[in-house]
C-alpha cells in the first residue's frame, strides 16, 4: 500500500492537507515548518514549486511564488529540499506546479527524480486530462500518483474521464475561480461533491477557499480530505517563530476530529 493509500484506508479519519510553497518566506522556514505541520496532525502536505505563471493561484501564493523564485528556488532546489524533508517526516509529500517547469525539466528525468527524493504524487493544475497521457505513464513508472482535479463547472464526462484516470485522490476545486482564503464556502459545495462521488469511490479532497475550522468542518461532512493553502502562507509572513502557522492548522485538526 503507498503512503498516500494509507492515509485514505485509515477509517473515520478526514485527511488534513496544507500546502507551502517552497521557498517562501525562506528554504529553512520551509525545512523547519513541515515537520512541524506534521505534528499539528497533518496527513499529507503539499509542496508548492514556484512558477512565474501561477494561473490557478491567488494573489496570496503568486506572491509568495515570485518571492521564492527572487532567491533562486528551481525544480531542482525545491527536489532537493523534498529529499531532506523526506528524512525528517513520514507522511506522504505531493507536489503541486505546473506543466510548463515539468517538461522543460524532462518528463522521465522529473519522475524519477521525485520518486528518488520521496516525492509520492504530483498535483498539475493546467494538465487536462486529455493531454496527461505521457506524463501519466511517466508517473505510473516511478511509482508517483497523478492527481488531477475537478471543479464545479466539470461536465459528466470531464468528471466521468477524471475519476477513471486520476491516482490517489481526487483534488476538488471548491469554487469557480483561483485560490485564496474566502469568508465562505460556495453553498453549491455538497452538491458538487455528490456529483463525483455519485460515480467513485476514490478519495474525494476539497481545496480552494478553506481558511476557517468551520469551513473545515463543512467540507469534512462530505469529503476525504481537506486542503488549505493561502491562509498558511498569510501566517508564515513575519512570524519566525512559526507559531501562529501551527496553531491554526491545530484548530483545523481539531474541527476535524
């Protein structure tokens, strides 16, 4: 079973997953607060590679991207880190980036790079599906989950195509739209999620917009996993100590249990 089927398998459980970007405000911030994430009670965590061309992101995380990549961070810094992270933490690891950094970098030679440094899944926002095939047997070989997504304005046969094709879970996007921490969830969500899981039994996880325990909560009630992003970056501004990050993703555990 790989790390991230575990996380799923495990009975009454909804999976806690933040996501950093690599990098921001600096590579040890991000050495240091993973760990620590993880033992707030985080399930998988998400790391982000900066890309100049964040399209699916938020102001939040295209700051922090342009920051990280103003210090120099590359695909290969950020497989380098994962790699030391992998020493220090043993939940699942999943990039997020885009297609762009991935081919440049070579396909095989990315894949294979990731499943050296311990990376477990792979989260490309702007691959469709239709043109994932490559990158998907690429994927496969190293043993690596492609993670595609849906979003509320997915057709029945964009959901039916994903569901038959994505790998170890199913990334939801909550809203129409890029991501950022909102002050409400769309009141279409638990119809959303109905839709796909009305046609699988993969895991389902819901990002986009989650930055509260309530909204946590809520999606918790329908979904396998939760994923939150802009409001830890917002957190990790000024705050060396990492403190006001931890206590938040605490809370957010906490409205999971």
């Amino acid at each position: 079973m790989s790390r991230l089927s575990a996380v799923f398998a495990r009975k009454d459980h909804t999976a806690l997953i933040p996501y950093v970007t690599v990098g921001y405000p600096t590579l040890e911030t991000t050495l240091k607060v993973v760990p620590r994430l993880v033992g707030a009670g985080c399930d998988i965590i998400e790391l982000g590679i900066p890309f100049s061309d964040p399209l699916a992101d938020g102001a939040t995380i295209q700051r922090a991207s342009y920051e990280a990549l103003r210090q120099g961070v590359t695909p290969s810094v950020c497989l380098e880190l994962a790699g030391r992270l992998r020493q220090r933490v043993k939940i699942p690891l999943v990039f997020m980036t885009y297609y762009n950094p991935v081919l440049k970098f070579g396909l095989e030679r990315f894949c294979s790079e990731c499943s050296e440094a311990g990376i477990d899944g792979l989260i490309i926002p702007d691959l469709p599906p239709e043109e994932g095939r490559e990158l998907e047997s690429s994927s496969k070989r190293h043993r690596l989950d492609l993670i595609y997504l849906l979003s509320p304005a997915s057709t029945e046969e964009r959901i039916k195509l994903v569901v038959g094709r994505a790998r170890g879970f199913i990334y939801l996007v909550s809203l129409t739209g890029v991501t950022g921490a909102r002050t409400e969830l769309p009141r279409e969500l638990e119809r959303f999620v109905a839709r796909v899981r009305k046609r699988t039994e993969k895991p389902l996880c819901v990002g986009f917009g989650v930055s509260a325990p309530e909204e946590a909560r809520r999606v918790a009630r329908v979904a396998d996993g939760v994923i939150v992003g802009s409001s830890i970056i917002q957190l990790l501004d000024g705050d060396k100590s990492l403190r006001k990050a931890v206590s938040f993703v605490k809370s957010l555990r906490a409205a999971l249990l």
